[in-house]
C-alpha cells in the first residue's frame, strides 16, 4: 500500500467578468425593452469589457467545447459561483448550435444590442435562424461559427461517445464485479471502478438530465448496485451544480460509488430483511461505514480518490450536526463530499421502494424530507442546490396535470424557469406520449399547463423518468 | 523522462522543444490529430513515430489502454505539455489493477489536449451486458401497468401543491444564493487537506471500542500515512499528526502501545535515512520541521540517529541530527560505542554530542577520544571538556594546552577559562613567557593572553609588561601580541595592573595607546565591581 495523491496540470481562465456581464445582459434583453436603462446600462458594461479585449487583442474567440467555454482559446474555469453564468452560457451555446462565437474589432454598440435581442427574443433557436438574422441586420463585426464536426477533424471516432444509457448498465456491471471480487477475494480493482466513474461524470457534464433520468431506473436489480449508481450520478449533478473541477467531480463519483462498499459484508438476510431490524441485527447494518474503510485500506496504492472514498465511505451516515453513525470522538465536522453524498444517499433511498416498507416517498416528498432536515442532518447548501438541481418535482415524480393528464417529469426545470415547471412525459389522458414543458407560456404569459396533484404509483414513490423508446437508443 | 526528473535540464530543454514545435503547428493548423496504431503514431495517414520492442513503444502503450487518438489544441500550455509527458512516460510503470492510460489522462483534466479512448466495456466493441436489456425489459412492464396503477395521492395535504391559485404561486428561481456560493467557497478553502481528513477517520476507527479485534489495516494505514509525510518532507504535517495520535492516546489509554508502535514505526534507519539525508537535498528548508519530528519521536529514534550521523555528510542533516540527540536526551551508552568508528567524523560527532551531556561521568570516554589522531576530533573532545567543571577537565585542558594542532590549544585555552579553581595560570605564564611564544599564531596568542588576563593575578604583570614594552636593540614583537598583553592586563584589573596600564597609554605606539585607554577603563570598572 502507498499514498499518491494526484496531481493535476490544467490551464484555466479564472476571469469570468465578460462571460458574467454578457449573460446579465442577455438576461436583462430577455424582460427589457432596449431603451430601458437598464438594458442599456448592461450593454454599455459588456461593450467595455468587450472593447476593453479587442484593442489589445484585435478580435475575441468564445468556443463552447467539452462542456467548457472557452474564450481566446483559454478555458474558463467556474467557481460556484460563477457556475450558473458559465451553464447559461453552454445552454445558450446548445439552442442555438453554436460552437465558436467571435466579436470583431469594429463592433458598435447597435450591433451589440442588435444581437442580443435575437438571442433573447428569437422564437426559433436554431444556428442557421442566427446566421440569417446577422446577416438581415447587416451586423458585420459579429461571427457564429457551428461546433466543429468531430468526425471531420482527423480523430477517427467521438470523444468519449458511449450513451447515457451504456454507462449505467455499465456502472451496475462493475459494481456486480467488485461485489463477486471482494466476497471472493477481498481485494479490489479500481482501475475499471475508475473508468465507468470518470464515464458518469463524463455523461452528467455533457447529457445531465439524461443521467438524472436514468437514475429513476430503481427496481430493476439488486438493490446495491442501482442505489450506488444513482447515488453517484445525483453526487456528481451536485458537485458540478457547486462547481468542482472535473478532476474533483472523479473523486466525488468514486466516493460516492463505493459509499456503501460495506454492505457487501453486511448479511444479505439484513439487508432485505422485510421488517425492522433488531438491536444486533441494527448494530452490524452500523458497521457498514467501517466495513468499507477496512475493505479500502487493502488497496495497494491509496490515490487521493480512494482515500476520499474511505472518507465518505465513513462519514455518510455523519450527519451535519454530527449525529447519526458511527460515533466520532474527534471529528467536528464533515467533508463536503460526505456532505453531497449524504443527500443524494438519503434522497434515493427513501424514494426506492423496499421490502420492509408498504409504502415509498414520492420524490416531491424526497425533497420535503431533505427540506425538513436541512440544517440538522443535511448541509442546507446541499439541500438548496439539490433543489435547484432536481426542482420541487424531481424526475420520476407521477404529476396529474389539468384535463386529467398524468405525466412523469422526465427532467428537471431549465435554469432561470421556477423549480416547481419540468418537463413532463404525458403516460395517460389526452396526448399520451407526448413531452409538456410546465414553464410554458400562452400568449397573455399564463402557464399553459400546470401540476395539480402529486400521485405514489402502488405506493412505489415513482414511476421510471425514460420511456421504453429511450433504452433502445 | 522515465530517466530524468521534470527538472533536469535535459528533460526541461527536451520539453521546451516539444512544446516549440507543437506551438507553430498549432499556429498554422488549429490543431493536431495523433491517431494511435498498435505500434505506430500517425499524422495525416503517416507514421511518425514506430518501435518494436513492445514496453517502450509509446504508441504500443497508448493503443493497449484504449487510447486511440490524441488531439493537441491551439492555445496548449506549456504545463499540460510537460504533464502530458509525464503521464506516457510512466504508462507503463502504473499499476494496472488501479491505473491506466485512460484513467490517468482523465485526472490531468487537460484544457487543450483530447483524446478518444476505446472502451470495450463503454463502447461498442464488446456485447452489451445482460442489463441494459434487464432495465428495457423491466421498463415496459412498468409501463404496461400504467393502466393499472393505484394512483394513491403522494402527499400529505400540507404540502401538496395548492390548487387553487397556480398562476399566482411566487415563481421560484435559483434557491442557492450568490452569498451562499461564496460562503462555500470560502469554506471550501478552510477545509482541511484530504489526508488530515483520512487520519481524523483512521483514529475514529482505532479508538472505536468495537474494532479492539478488528483486521490490522487501520494502523498499518495510519503508519503508511505518517510515513508518506516523511517521505514528501511535510514534517510540519507529520508534527501535529504525532501530536494528534498522541492526544487520542489520552483519551484511550488502552490504544497508547498500539499508537506508539505507529509512530515507533517512523523511527527505523530506512525511513528516517531519506528525511534527513533529503534535508541537504529537497527538503533543505525543513530542519525544524524535522527536529520537531524527530524530538517527537523520542529515544526510539536514537540508534538510527546516531547511524545516520555517521552517514549524513550534509550540514544541514547533520546539524538537524545533532540537535536533536543534543535535546532529545541521547545517553552516553549510546554515544560510547561510536567513539571507536574508524571513521574521523563519526568520533567527532560522537564527541559533540558527549558535551552536550555536560555529565562529568563522560570524561573517560572524552580522555580517551583527545588522543585521537585527528586534530579535528580533538577540537570536538576539548569542546566538550569546556563543558565540564571536574577537576580532571580542567587537567586534560592544560595538557590539551600543548596539543601539537593549534587551533586545539586555542580552544583548550578558552576552555580553561571556566574550570573553577584552575590551577592553568601558572602554566599559561610558562607557556606566554616561551621564547616561541611570539611566533605562534594571531589566534592562539590572543586565546592564551585572554585566558592568562582571566585566570592570573599580579604574578603575571612584569610578564605582559615584558611582552608589551618597547625592546632596547630588538625590533618590536608583533603588533597583535603587544595588543594582547595590554588586553590582558586589563582584564587582571589590580592596581599593579592598572599602573602597567597607565604607562602603555603614555606609549608612542598609538595602537599600544589606544588599547591601554580601553584597558584601563575596563579595569576600573572591573576594579569597581563587587
């Protein structure tokens, strides 16, 4: 066994004024008119900033790659609380398929305005509705380019092109492995554990709702394997709502993955037991924390990820005011990734329908739960962000709509709509099988469609936020 | 680099050159698309890099990993191309249980280099596993239920969504605040590093009544991470950590040998070698962190210690060393063994520490060492008899007195000073009035005369007057040894001496003058003194 905790070598923008003052302003085109001041005050702060580059640099470069924005070929790195600037961005980017924007040198502030009131006001998002705007409006000093076709560009496949769907099956086949392995042989290899984790981080940075969706797959399998999976997939949604880096988001899916790894050695009579667990049976449950500290320490070479992982692995059942288990003499606080690991851990499992229990929380009452005990058993940040992650009614929640419709949400609210507005599957009434978004509006700005009821199919707490349609992909 | 460090000049100019080049292609063409072949690289269809032998084959290495293209972007930084580097020179030398290309390169989080991994399991190479089928054919069962679903109400009235006033619900955006986001960072800055957080775990877990029969891992871990510190030079880390299990020892006393044993474990020759060595090395501004460490770990610590004083040939180690055993307590069984080491620098640095024990009981041992053939040792041995206040001391100083090796009789002569009741005067007034005397060097004339200024009385005064007064018909003795006998009688004081001193300040010689001024004002106020 030895430590080696990693490096990493990135090369980052850390300033993120243009990017933070150009989706101000996007957003203050999107409720003003552009003679309200403060339209005008947002436009005349991004052409300062914008002017302020190009007589230095002669033109700005802003690309949208990897899931990274990009400005003059530097990466932009988010904090948390740049986070949501820099995905509103990316969105942005998405609607419209733009992959490079570039500002010339002789751009004038009616071509800023000009172009930002498309952007907000459009009906139509698509690049060629953009192209043929900027050229109706003779604006000259600004240039979209499309994302560049990989295919085209020399590599002989995709980055990283496996599906949302493959990397969870994938996720629930390894954790089948390392459950055979450490029965076998005790001993575990991280290598592949490392591979389908940098996998889930990867597809929840670049397909996040796909990935939430996924995660409301719970019945399917042994109960371990699909709870580790989705308690991995919610950890990294969280930690990339907070901002983490990638290499942290590895680390976090890791800990999160393996969060339970001692259950494994937890008598699989306890484990589904259909009724409440007596004091000795309660007692070995609670050493599952342990268990997993002492099934990690036997890796030969304790990396930083694992080392995070033995932490979590601990701490998980820690609540924020230090209660629950195990019992710690010293410790006077959690981590932060034990801290996102808890909510997501809690969030899915009292969602998931078990043996010992008739009745499952919805999700809406998931959230409720997490609300109810922010601030003593949760981190209330954790708790915010994962409502702002999720929204009131999280995937997978069983909504009756008005007219008598049923639908599943399928994702959560969009940034900037309200928390309690996701997309909805319609599975029964009128126009079964089709997708209604609650954040739209009519004309006169009402909602057209709106959640009336929250439903708890056969008291299993959800339904699946996929269709069969969706896994023949 | 598989052979130099990243800082060696060749691996640095090798890097610089790589990244030179990859600059202006990027200038001209964006990017550049390495595709990787089982033992080739290629650019635009040709190979450009090739090798047979398997385990130096770099594209071999990349191919057997997955790795399938490489793509450099423009704006690539210099430090992702030296990490770059880094990560395929060790491709082969990772552990394949835990690591391997693919996963390595992912952790560099690189801004401006892509690669495309092949992942049988991630991918369409391989079959897909029974479960992506056991989750379709699970979904359409649930589906096909729809109709029949027991659609019970999933919320208690209170808080189920009010009905009655939909469009008027306060529209909720973001709930985490700015304020939040900041707090955070700011938080996340304050947290603690990652291993403290694993070592607070590890001593929850061994003081833990319940894991009394657990496995050995968790203070095996605790002793690897300990070491780790030791190893990368944190010793500060590796203080408060001791200090840490010392204080969960308090308050489990029934874990105390088991912690000891822990931190016990640091003290083996091995792991101490490569902290102290490395002090003359990369650690070179941790000597008090690994003092602080090596106190800590206390007699334990001392037999591989004192090998390594005889090991280090750096300052820097040797001094971190010396201090340590100097404060840490070394006992003279210890140090008497290694005043036999035929190596000169070991007894000197035994005899060192054999004064620092200011223990009267040593002078066996140091009597034995001044007679050892190296002047250096023997200036080590006369040190240390300086710090004793026994009259045998005070005997091999005054034989000391006469060493052959000047700088021996200088330190001899200081350290006589402070040998209470020495009885050296007489001899230091044999040896000043010596004809050869004068001839001696600057040092030791003025060390003697000093010594003789702090140890005789007016016995002494016609001496000093001898060597400080003009010679009829003999050219003057030198400048330093008239000073120095005027110097002398200052620190005798007597009245006698002080009328020596009154005649030099009437001296012609203006530095005889100026030095009888100081004297006898120093002399006065010696004088004045109870």
């Amino acid at each position: 066994m030895s430590l080696s905790p990693g490096l990493t070598a990135t090369s980052d923008r850390q300033d993120g004024g243009l990017v933070a003052a150009f989706t101000v302003c996007l957003g203050t085109a999107q409720l003003y008119e552009p003679d309200n001041a403060a339209t005008g005050a947002a436009l005349a702060d991004v052409l300062t900033k914008l002017h302020r580059h190009l007589f230095e640099f002669g033109a700005i470069h802003i690309d949208s790659r990897n899931r990274s924005i990009y400005v003059d070929d530097e990466r932009l790195r988010a904090s948390a609380s740049e986070y949501h600037t820099v995905r509103r961005l990316l969105t942005l980017f998405d609607d419209w398929g733009i992959g490079t924007l570039t500002f010339l040198s002789d751009l004038t502030a009616a071509e800023l305005s000009e172009f930002m009131y498309i952007l907000a006001r459009s009906r139509l998002h698509t690049f060629a509705a953009l192209e043929s705007a900027l050229r109706e409006r003779h604006i000259a000093n600004i240039e979209v380019a499309p994302p560049p076709d990989e295919m085209t560009m020399g590599a002989e496949a995709p980055l990283r092109s496996h599906s949302p769907l493959r990397t969870y099956s994938s996720c629930i086949d390894v954790y089948r492995e390392l459950h055979t392995a450490v029965i076998q042989h005790g001993h575990i290899q991280t290598r592949r554990l490392r591979r389908v984790t940098q996998a889930v981080v990867d597809q929840v940075l670049t397909d996040e709702f796909s990935m939430l969706a996924l995660t409301t797959l719970k019945e399917f399998d042994d109960y371990l394997f699909n709870h580790s999976t989705n308690v991995a997939i919610l950890s990294v949604a969280l930690g990339q709502h907070l901002g983490l880096p990638k290499t942290q988001l590895g680390e976090l899916c890791l800990a999160a993955f393996l969060h339970d790894l001692g259950k494994i050695e937890v008598s699989r009579d306890i484990l589904v037991k259909p009724g409440p667990l007596d004091k000795r049976e309660w007692e070995e449950m609670r050493r599952h924390p342990v268990n997993a500290v002492h099934l990690l320490l036997s890796q030969h070479n304790l990396s930083r990820s694992i080392l995070r992982a033995i932490i979590s692995g601990f701490e998980h059942h820690i609540n924020y005011d230090m209660s629950g288990y195990p019992h710690v003499r010293f410790m006077t606080g959690v981590t932060l990734f034990s801290r996102i690991i808890c909510v997501a851990d809690r969030f899915d499992a009292v969602t998931t329908a078990r043996s010992y229990r008739d009745r499952t929380m919805t999700p809406h009452e998931g959230v409720h739960y997490l609300m109810a005990g922010s601030g003593t058993d949760f981190d209330p940040l954790v708790v915010k962000l994962f409502i702002d992650t999720m929204g009131l009614f999280p995937p997978g929640t069983l909504l009756g709509l008005d007219e008598s419709r049923i639908g599943v949400v399928r994702r959560p609210p969009l940034p900037g709509t309200p928390a309690d507005r996701p997309l909805v599957y319609l599975v029964k009434g009128s126009d079964e099988g089709a997708l209604v978004d609650l954040s739209d509006r009519d004309d006169q700005g009402r909602y057209r469609h709106t959640a009336r009821l929250v439903y708890n199919p056969d008291n299993r707490g959800l339904m699946p936020a996929v269709t069969p349609l969706d896994l023949t992909g | 680099m598989r052979f130099y460090p990243p800082d060696h000049p060749l691996a640095t100019e090798s890097v610089d050159l790589l990244h030179r080049t990859a600059r202006v292609l990027l200038a001209e063409r964006q990017e550049i698309v390495l595709n990787v072949q089982e033992s080739s690289l290629d650019f635009e269809g040709i190979p450009v890099f090739s090798g047979d032998r398997p385990r130096e084959n770099l594209a071999f290495l990349m191919f057997r990993d997955g790795v399938r293209s490489l793509r450099l972007r423009s704006g690539l930084q210099r430090d992702e191309m030296v990490a770059l580097v880094k990560v395929l020179a060790q491709a082969d030398a990772l552990d394949r249980a835990e690591d391997d290309l693919a996963t390595v390169l992912w952790e560099q989080d690189f801004a401006h280099i892509d690669y495309y991994v092949l992942d049988p399991l991630l991918e369409g190479e391989e079959e897909e596993s029974t479960t992506a089928d056991d989750l379709r054919t699970g979904l359409f069962k649930v589906f096909g239920q729809t109709d029949t679903l027991d659609l019970a109400e999933g919320l208690p009235p209170e808080l189920a969504p009010d009905t009655t006033k939909q469009d008027e619900r306060p529209v909720i955006g973001s709930l985490t605040l700015t304020q939040d986001l900041e707090q955070f960072e700011q938080a996340m800055r304050a947290e603690p590093d990652v291993l403290d957080e694993f070592l607070l775990v590890l001593c929850e877990i061994l003081v833990d009544p319940s894991s009394s029969t657990e496995s050995p891992d968790v203070p095996r871990a605790i002793g690897e991470l300990l070491t780790s510190y030791l190893d990368r030079g944190e010793f500060d880390t590796l203080a408060s950590a001791i200090q840490r299990l010392r204080e969960l020892g308090q308050s489990a006393p029934d874990k105390v040998p088991a912690l000891e044993a822990i931190i016990g474990s640091l003290a083996s020759l091995e792991r101490l070698r490569r902290a102290v060595l490395g002090l003359d090395g990369p650690f070179v501004d941790q000597r008090a962190g690994l003092e602080a460490v090596l106190l800590q770990l206390g007699e334990s610590a001392h037999a591989s210690l004192l090998q390594l004083l005889a090991e280090a040939d750096g300052i820097n180690g040797r001094r971190a060393v010396l201090n340590t055993l100097a404060h840490g307590g070394i006992s003279m069984q210890q140090i008497v063994p290694y005043l036999s080491d035929p190596r000169w620098y070991v007894v000197r640095n035994m005899a060192y520490l054999l004064g620092t024990l200011r223990d009267d009981t040593t002078l066996p041992a140091l009597e034995r060492a001044i007679a050892h053939p190296d002047e250096r040792v023997r200036r080590e041995v006369v040190r240390a008899l300086g710090n004793l206040n026994e009259h045998q001391a005070a005997r091999l100083l005054e034989l000391a007195l006469s060493d052959p090796a000047s700088s021996v009789r200088v330190l001899a002569a200081r350290g006589i000073v402070w040998q209470k009741g020495s009885t050296a005067a007489a001899l230091l007034l044999g040896l000043v009035a010596a004809k050869d005397f004068a001839a001696r060097p600057e040092s030791e004339v003025q060390a003697f005369l000093e010594a003789l200024g702090d140890l005789a009385d007016d016995s002494a005064v016609s001496s000093l007057d001898v060597l400080w007064e003009p010679r009829l018909f003999l050219r003057r003795r030198p400048t330093h040894v008239r000073v120095g006998a005027v110097r002398a009688l200052g620190r005798i004081a007597t009245p006698r001496a002080r009328q020596s001193l009154e005649r030099a300040t009437r001296s012609s010689d203006s530095e005889i003058c100026g030095q009888a001024k100081k004297s006898l004002a120093e002399a006065y106020r010696k004088g004045a003194a109870p």
